[in-house]
C-alpha cells in the first residue's frame, strides 16, 4: 500500500484496495487481462484461477493441475462431515447456499486440513535438510501424525487411483519435484512399519502444489512460501469439494427426502444432576 | 426514508440508514435510551430486546415473555438438525461460530418454521372468521397439515410442561388472549380425532405471541401483522436456541469429541451407471 | 426411492439415501464411473460437475459451456455485496471458510439471482407461446421487471463482452436456441425504448442453459424443467462466484489490510425516542 | 468417556455423547432440571444458561451477571464488521438466519476478540505474579497491545457509562475480585501515559468473569481456567451481539432498503498487468 502511495497510483484514501478485478472500464477484466482475450487464449477454468487468486498468467500444466487437483478432490462420498451437513441441511428444506455453507463450515483441521498440514510440514522438513528418518523421528516425538501419510484401506500392494493420477501428471510435466521426491523416501520408510501407511492422496496433493508454486517460474521462493503460509491449497479443496457438496443438495431435492433428526439410540445423555 | 427527509432529519444521501442503536455520543443508546438508563429502568434483558428489535420501552410482562420464549425454546437435545449440525462442526474441530452457523443455517420450514407458520396461519384463519371446523376442513382441503398442531407423544392426557408454562404465564398476565382462545377450540376439535393433535409448544408460542403484539397497547395493528410478516418469532426461536447450540459447542469440547463420520452401512448408495 | 425400493436395490431402512457418489470400493466412483476412467475420458471439470449433479456422462460441449459460465462469473469486482463481506470478514482475520461463507449468504433474490429468474420466466413465457410484447406487457401488468433484461451501462451499440461469448458458443455448439432466440426477439423490443434494455449477461447463461438442459437429448423435457425450477444455475453461480471470492479473500491477506469499519458519516441514524 | 463407561453409563458404544440436555423423557430437561423446576425456582435467562453451557445451578449474581453481559454486548451499531455485513445480506434480499450468519463470521481476533484476550492476558500475568508495570513492559517487547486496554474516545475524565455498570455489579456482589482489581493497577500505570489507555468495556467485562468463575464456589480452578481457554466469553459475545445483528436484519426490513453496491470511487483498484 506505502508502496503504491509513493507510485502515485493511489491518491486519495480509500477505505478498500483490491488487485485482482476490475469491473468498471468497458470490458471486464481478470487481472489486467480481458475476458475476451482471457477466452481466445484458451486458459480454462484453471487459467481464470490463476488470474483471479495469483494475478499471473500461469503456464498451461499449471493451470492443468489445478483443474486436476479440483477434479480429485471433488467430493468423496456422503459419509463425511462437510457433505453429511449439507445433507442434513438439505432435508430440512434450506436453500442451496445455506446448505454449502453448513458443510463448508466443517473444513478445517480435521477434514480437509491434511492437504495444507503436509504441504507446511513437509516443506520444512524438506528445507531443514532432515533426512526422512530423522523426520519421521521428530514427528513421533512431538506425538504427532505426520499429515498426509497413512490411509485406512489403501497401501503398497492396493494403491489409491488418485495419487496415481496425481503422481504421473507430476513426473510428465514437472521439471523437478523435490518436495514430492522427499515424501516419497519418507513413504518408503513408513510402509516399512505398516503397508498403509503411505503418502496418501491429501499429502500427494499437497507436497506437488508446493512443487509446483517454486518450481514453476512464475514465483519467487517467498511468494510461493505465503502462498503456502496462507493457505491457498485449502482454498483449492474448498472449491473442489463445493462441487460435490452442491451436488449432495441437488441429489436429496431430487430424492425428495425428509427432516432427518439423528435417532437417540445412537447417542449417549450422559446428564449430569445439577449442583 | 422519505418522510424522514421531508422533516429534515436526514440531509446528504448517506448509503446506510439505521434506527435502533446510536454509539457515536458520549453514551451508547439503544433506541434513543442511555444505557445507563436501561440498566437504572431494570428492563432486563427483555426490556433491551424489546428496544432493539422494536424501538419500544415494552411493558415488563411483555418483556418477561420474550425471556419466557427464550428460556423455552433455548434447546431440545443434540438429535434435532441444528444441534445435530452445531456438534458434527464442533467435533471437527471448528471454533464456536462457525459450528454455530453450521446449525443456525439448517433452521427453516422443517426445522422451527413452525412458531412462524402458527402464528400467521392461526391469526389468518382467526381473522377472516373462520370457525375452527371451518379452518381444518380448509386446511385438509389443501393438503397440509396445520402447523403448531400435533406431537410425536404429549397428548391431552400427557400434556407438554413447555405448553403449560406458557399458557399459565398468557392467562395470568395477557388482558386477553383471542387468538390463543381460537387455537384452543381448534385443538378441542383436533383432539377428537386423536388424543396427540395438541396445540403443541410451536403452535402455543406463535399465537401467544400474536396476542402479545396485539394486545399490548404498543403497537398499531399494521405494526403488529408486519412484525409477524417478517419472521420476528423466527428471530426469537433463532436466538433462543442459539444457547442451546453454543451449549452443544462447548459440551463437545468439553468432552473432547473427536471427528464424526456417519456410518457408510447407514447410507443407501443409489450409483446409477451414467450413461 | 419407492421405485428404488421395489427393484430391490435398497433393503433395510438406512436413515440416507445418496446417488451422486461412492467412496466405498477399490476405486472412488463419480456417479458410477471410476475416477481414472474420469481421467482418461478427458471430460475435464465440466465432465465431472455433469456426472456429480445430473449423474450423466454429458457431451462435450456441455461440459464445455458448463465451465465457459463458471469463468465467466468467476468475478465480478470488489463492489458487490458478496464480493465485500467475503473482504469486510477477510478484513476482521477471519479464517477462508467464513469468510467465503460470509459472502456467499449474501447471493439470492438481488445478488445473482437474475440467472435463475431469467431461465424460469422466459421459458415460462416461451412455453406459453406468449409473443415477445405479450411478456413484456405481462411482466408491466406486474409491475415487474423481466430478469435478465437491463443494463447499467452497456447497451446494443456497446455491447458487453460476455454476453458475445456466450451467444458465439451457443450459436457454434448447440443444435438450437429456441428460448435465447425468443429472449433476443424480446430484447428487439426492449432496447427500442432504450438502448441499454439489452439482454444482459445474468439473462443470457440462463436462457442459453434452458436450451442446452431441453436440447442437449441427456435430460427429459421433465428433467430438463425440474433442474430449472431447483435452482441448479443458482449452483452454477455460487461454485462459479466462490473463485473470485477466494480471490478476495487471498487478496485482502496478501495487501494485509485491517479491520474495516463503516465510516460513520456515512450512515443516518434515525433513532426514535423510546415510548 | 473412560470415566463414564468404567461407571456403567454407557454401555454399548453411541456414535454421540450428549451431556446437557435430554428430551427423551415426560419432561424436557435441561442438565438434570426439569423445564418446570426451571421455572419454578425463577433462575431466569442467566440461570438457563449456567444449566446449558455450565452444568450447574449458578448462584443468582452469577446468573445476573450473564444476563448483564449481553445486555451490555448486545449492540455497538451499525458501523463495525458484523453489523455491517449483516445489513448488506438483508439488504440483498437475505432471509434472518443467512444475514446473521453473515455478520457471526466476522466475529474473531479483531472484533469480539478482546474479551477473551483480556481474560487470558490479564489471569496469566496475574497468576504468574507480574507486576503491573513487568506486564506492561513484557507486552510492549513483543510488540503487542494489551488487549482490553485503550479507547478512541473514553478516557479516565470521560469514562464509559459501560464500564461503570460492570464495575459497579462486581463491587456489589463478588466476594472478591482479584484480576479485576489487578487490572485496573494495570490501568493505573496506562493511563499515566495517556488518558485513552482506560481498561475499556471489553477488558472490564473478560477480568471480571474470570473472577466470576474462579470465585464463585461452582467451579475448580482447573475447570474455570479450562472455560476460560474454551472461548466461554467469545461464545456471550456471540450470543449478546446476535440481539443486535438481528435487530440489525429487522430493522433494515423495516425500513425496505434495497441491494447495497459499495461505491467504486471509495476502492483502489491496484490491477497489474498479468505476466
Ligand atoms: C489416515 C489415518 C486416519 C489412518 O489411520 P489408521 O489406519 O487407523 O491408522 P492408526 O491410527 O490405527 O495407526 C496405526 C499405526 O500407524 C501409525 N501412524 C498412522 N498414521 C501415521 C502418520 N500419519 N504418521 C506416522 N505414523 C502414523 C500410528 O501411530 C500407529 O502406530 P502404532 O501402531 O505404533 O501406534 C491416519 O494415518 C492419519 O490420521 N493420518 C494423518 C492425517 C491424514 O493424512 N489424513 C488424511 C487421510 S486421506
Ligand atoms: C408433530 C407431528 C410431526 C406429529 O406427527 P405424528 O404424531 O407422527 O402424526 P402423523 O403424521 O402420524 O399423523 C396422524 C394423523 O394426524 C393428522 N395430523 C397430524 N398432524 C396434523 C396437523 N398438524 N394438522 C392436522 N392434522 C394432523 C394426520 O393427517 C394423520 O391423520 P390420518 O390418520 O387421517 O392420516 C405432526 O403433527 C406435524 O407435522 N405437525 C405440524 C408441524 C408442527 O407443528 N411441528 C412442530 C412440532 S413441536
Ligand atoms: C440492470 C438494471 C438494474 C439497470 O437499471 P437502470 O439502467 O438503472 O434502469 P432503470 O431502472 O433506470 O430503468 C429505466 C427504464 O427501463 C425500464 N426497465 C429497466 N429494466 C427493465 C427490465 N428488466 N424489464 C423491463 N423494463 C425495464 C424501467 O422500467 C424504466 O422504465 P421507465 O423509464 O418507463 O420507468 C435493471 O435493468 C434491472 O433491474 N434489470 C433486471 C434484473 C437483472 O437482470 N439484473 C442483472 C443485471 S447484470
Ligand atoms: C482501542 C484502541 C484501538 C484505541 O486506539 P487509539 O486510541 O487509536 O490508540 P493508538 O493506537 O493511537 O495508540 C496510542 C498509544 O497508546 C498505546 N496503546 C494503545 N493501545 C494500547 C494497549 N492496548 N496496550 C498498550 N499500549 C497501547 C500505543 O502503543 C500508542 O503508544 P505510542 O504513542 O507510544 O505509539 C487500542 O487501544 C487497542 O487496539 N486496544 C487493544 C484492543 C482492544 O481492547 N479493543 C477493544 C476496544 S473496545
């Protein structure tokens, strides 16, 4: 901001600066870029996302794997907690918008929070120069789980089909994938003790968009750490998943189902006599 | 806003107009009233609803059936879908607001509408003088069931301590109480039929409420019907239960509740083949 | 589910029903197709939204024009209402998801329901076989206007980008336009009383959305009519508007602006005196 | 959980624990109390909540002094992040519970936050046995302000009419009030720096629950101390501040204002040429 002051580009005070749209002038415009020009350079969706969150053009395979990351992550079935509430939601007959929200609300350290937990922790693994073991070692110490690792069904000989999509985009368009290269070792050490504990498809997810932000060109090391920092792979999942979650609302409007109320055999009243 | 600026108390087209709390002088006011004043005048908490959502200094029964609505409506157990929504949030690992709109987002037609929906049907059906026959058999005709009627258990042998509190609390400090009346001589007939067709707590609530409105001497009736419009009963089964769900929030918490996955043998999965 | 019910493919009472997606198995499936058969049909993400929310595999253009409408309401500026309390909430440290929450509550009837407005009258009205002056008419008899139907600032001999974009598509892709083309017959009409009453953008995705939902051969006419009324181009809009949300939100993080507050100066306060 | 199953409570593992409130039996009831004895025993609002959120019967000031916080909390106008996000959600059109919801998600660090910073500041420099001026001067070298201290306009001539009702309860009825009082030390030495550095409504307001918790008898110090980290003060802000955001959404309903546009000229668009 002081420094767009000292620019000239912003003379008098006012109360928001933003740096990504600009609707006013005669043709709407994404970062600088046209909408017209935006759809005869073919950049797609992910393309628009690059502009609109990273105000960059970015290469093709970027915005490539955004859109693949986007697809992967999509939804995962009705059984979790974000979708279940939208569900609920929906069967109590609220709009499309209240519903998503009641199932975005539930993202964060628990469902969803894997993606950007193993982007953050294996980076600084990585950047600290601790060998795998003595990574694995560190975690264990702390009483953690290392994020991104471990899968309930899935192992070595039962591969999950999606961090092999992952995997294989990154090794045919990445230059480089150190990050990614680093969780491997560490997957070879950790199947080692149980052969489910591998880099799972939340962790494959976030270590390559590390990769990816560094190694692509187009940001500096700082810049691709706060993009990190800040949590842009968890924004990734938030609009991926909306996909599916919208999707859970128009699924029960068209089954037409009812108020659901949790039955109370299920629950445990544990009342205490007041004091 | 025009009548208010043909008196001249507004000048320049400001964007906002607001009219129930003033904090800019050298004492906050809610409604014109020193907040010194509402503490000095023993409102209560009631007292400040009344001025806040009302811009009335509201007769002090008045004020202790809206803290009456409160405490009543203020939860029914972990199995309904906003509790049920509040905790599934709370459980994977969200701060308290945002589990709290996780469950405040599903209330609606299913879920509270019906302190709404009795209010404005009951008083609808009162005033155009339909006889209580006349208004189920209206009713019937258009294939919905009248809302505020009706209870999985409580019956006219096993009433609903909540209703009785509330038509106690009428009976005793109300001057009259016509659409109450109105709905009780429905219930007689109702009740005919099967013992459970009570006028229910909902149902009780929304036309007390009604009465209140009108009766007080405080509002016109205009004023009174838009305020039952608008969803104020809404907004007090929303704040009322609002205790509730935070109470959910912090039970969670307190007993350290880990991430919730509903059952996938609980849930029929359709696939269709797509096409 | 009835239906469901006789063919056998739901045995015991489960309390959800869902048909979109299956997590269960080997391999994640979106609406009964395997996640690396989604990769290899190279159905991209529109491919995906077809089989998560119609639960078709839909051809090519479809998905096509499914992801031209979400780049074309990624964003729309700072100004609007969504747009700003996503920023004011981003501005406050709030997390992403309440923040994109935050502004995604605001959409409805006024902040990007004109699409679902325009889709549903002006099928009605083509469907009526109403002339072009007759809706017009009907919609003044109302006293309403027609969504989709106005501009502030673009008119026909300034047209407005998006719109262009969305009419080439429809008119190289689809097999017919009849419900855009009796929109365009009545913006014929519209524009000779005032150059700006175009068809705008809002009203041009959705009645090109009715053609592509009835002509497209995948959906029945009834299905085609029951997605409309579900408000399914309300989803397209949300999803499509949670880029450019996010984009705020990562912007106002990335300017690190504060608190926002509403200058005072700027609000009337019309407080009344308490009774 | 452990504790509970040892005891027999449990006995076959419930997806659901619940301790709070059971709906289940003849009487609602809430923690142990019957709704009837609820009212009976004339606990009121206050003494509602302490069932709700405490599992405890709370002494009578201890349930005063609930309902004096939300009166003091309940509003702050219409110009701060939640109020106003509120008013430009009902003023797109928005139903009660999507605007409130939309204001609740800006509640966090930088507005709302200060009462639960100042209860944890405060009791932690008071419970490691600072002295006032060490408190000051070991803030000020993480760069940080005391949160719960300061004021735009009150000062120690100008006090806030707040501030004087929340001290003046505790006066009257707590046995003793230790942070309190080693708060307003803290103020002491402040203030001789600047008459603006008063402890304001939110820091009077966090001490003195603190306090209330520790002294009242109900509570274990660790229990206290644990309500305290929970966020028990944020989820009163919550609850206080809903009264003002849904007055907020009536009032502007009230006054039928229409869709809110921020105006451009008051936003610098800071666009960069894509790369
Ligand atoms: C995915 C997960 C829940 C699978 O759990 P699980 O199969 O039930 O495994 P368990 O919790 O029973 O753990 C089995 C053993 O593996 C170890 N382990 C599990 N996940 C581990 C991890 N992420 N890092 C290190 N060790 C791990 C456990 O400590 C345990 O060791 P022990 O037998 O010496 O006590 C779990 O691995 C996990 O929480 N991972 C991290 C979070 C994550 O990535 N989630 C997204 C999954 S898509
Ligand atoms: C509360 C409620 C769910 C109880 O349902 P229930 O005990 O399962 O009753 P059923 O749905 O089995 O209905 C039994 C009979 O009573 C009738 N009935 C139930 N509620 C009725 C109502 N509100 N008005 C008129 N008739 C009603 C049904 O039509 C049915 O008649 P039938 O046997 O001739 O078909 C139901 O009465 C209801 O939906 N009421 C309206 C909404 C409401 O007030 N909800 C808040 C409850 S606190
Ligand atoms: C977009 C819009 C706000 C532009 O408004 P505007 O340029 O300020 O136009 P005004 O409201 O001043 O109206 C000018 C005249 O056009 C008429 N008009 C405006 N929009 C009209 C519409 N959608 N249908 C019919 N007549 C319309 C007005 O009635 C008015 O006629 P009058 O002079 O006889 O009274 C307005 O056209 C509108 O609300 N359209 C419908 C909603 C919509 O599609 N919104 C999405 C926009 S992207
Ligand atoms: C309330 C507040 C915004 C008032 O700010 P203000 O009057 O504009 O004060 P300024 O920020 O200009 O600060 C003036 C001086 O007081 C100091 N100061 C302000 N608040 C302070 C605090 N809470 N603790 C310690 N010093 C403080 C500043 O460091 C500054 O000192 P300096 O002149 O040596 O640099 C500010 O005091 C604050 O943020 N307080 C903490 C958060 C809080 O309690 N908010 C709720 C308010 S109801």
């Amino acid at each position: 901001y002081d420094w767009a002051r000292k620019l000239g580009l912003i003379r008098k005070p006012s109360a928001f600066i933003s740096s990504i749209v600009d609707e006013r002038g005669s043709e709407l415009m994404y970062a600088g870029m046209k909408i017209s020009d935006v759809f005869t350079s073919n950049m797609g969706l992910g393309g628009v996302i690059g502009l609109i969150w990273f105000r960059r053009k970015l290469p093709d395979y970027f915005c490539r794997f955004i859109e693949l990351i986007l697809m992967v992550t999509a939804d995962h079935g009705p059984a979790v907690s974000g979708a279940h509430n939208t569900i609920v939601s929906a069967r109590a007959g609220k709009d499309l918008q209240s519903s998503l929200c009641s199932g975005l609300l539930t993202i964060g350290p628990r469902f969803g929070g894997a993606i950007d937990g193993a982007a953050q922790k294996f980076s600084w693994a990585y950047d600290n120069n601790l060998s795998p073991q003595a990574f694995i070692d560190a975690t264990r110490k702390q009483k953690e789980l290392i994020p991104g690792i471990g899968h309930k069904i899935k192992s070595l000989e039962n591969p999950d089909a999606r961090v092999t999509i992952v995997k294989d985009f990154v090794k045919k368009h990445f230059k480089s994938s150190p990050v990614l290269d680093y969780a491997c070792n560490v997957e070879l050490l950790t199947t080692k003790k149980r052969s489910t504990l591998i880099l799972n498809v939340d962790g494959c997810i976030g270590v390559s968009f590390v990769d990816l932000l560094r190694g692509s060109g187009v940001f500096s090391l700082d810049e691709a750490n706060e993009y990190i920092q800040m949590g842009v792979l968890n924004g990734l999942f938030v609009l991926g998943r909306s996909i599916g979650f919208i999707g859970h609302w128009i699924d029960q409007n068209r089954l037409k189902q009812g108020l659901y109320r949790h039955p109370t055999e299920d629950i445990s009243y544990m009342n205490m006599e007041y004091v």
